[in-house]
C-alpha cells in the first residue's frame, strides 16, 4: 500500500518545529519517528497514531478514528485517522499533538 504525499506534506509541516522527528518507509507507508520511535505515519489517506493502548482505546470512541489492523490484527496502541479527522490543520495539530505527547514518554532509541 502507498501513502498520500499531499498528506505526508501536511503532517511533515505541522512537525517541522519539533526536534528529534525523522521519517522512514515502513509497512508501505511513511512513518515519522520522534526519538527513534514510531509517532505517526501515513498509509495511503489515513494517518497512523500512536496513542498507546488506553489513548488508542479512548480515541476509538471519536469520530474518524478506526482500528489499525494492517496485519488483520488490530494493534493495541494505534489507530488510523481517516481523511474527515483532519480536513483542517487545527484538526490535524490536535491529533498529531496526541501521538507526540505520548511517543515522548517512551524511551528514545
């Protein structure tokens, strides 16, 4: 699967500012990595957050958020942001804050 470069653009703009962000292709998509360690991604139109597994299971309770199940598996502590969840940047700031304020509790690689 391909990732959106018009997304990807997006979110490497609303992360420009932070320290310690890289991106690597992962899972066929682009992955954005703070530390070391997976943050957030984009697969095809969605975005892949990593919220943990009690931000992710509180995030399925919102709009726009499904489970990640890449593998058929659902993934405990990451969600996909469908294309309606961030139709703003403010929208998009808000979910991309969630996935770095909890990737900053995990111990840099």
């Amino acid at each position: 699967m391909a990732y959106s470069e018009v997304v990807a653009e997006r979110v490497r703009k609303t992360l420009r500012r932070r320290k310690g962000i890289t991106e690597r292709k992962m899972f066929g998509g682009l992955s954005f990595l703070l530390n070391g360690n997976m943050c957030c991604g984009v697969l095809d139109k969605n975005i892949v957050l990593r919220l943990g597994e009690q931000g992710a299971e509180k995030a399925l309770e919102e709009r726009h958020i499904t489970e990640m199940d890449f593998t058929g598996t659902p993934l405990s502590s990451m969600v996909y942001l469908r294309p309606a969840g961030y139709k703003t940047d403010e929208e998009l700031k808000r979910w991309l804050g969630r996935a770095v304020r909890f990737t900053r509790t995990l111990p840099a690689k």
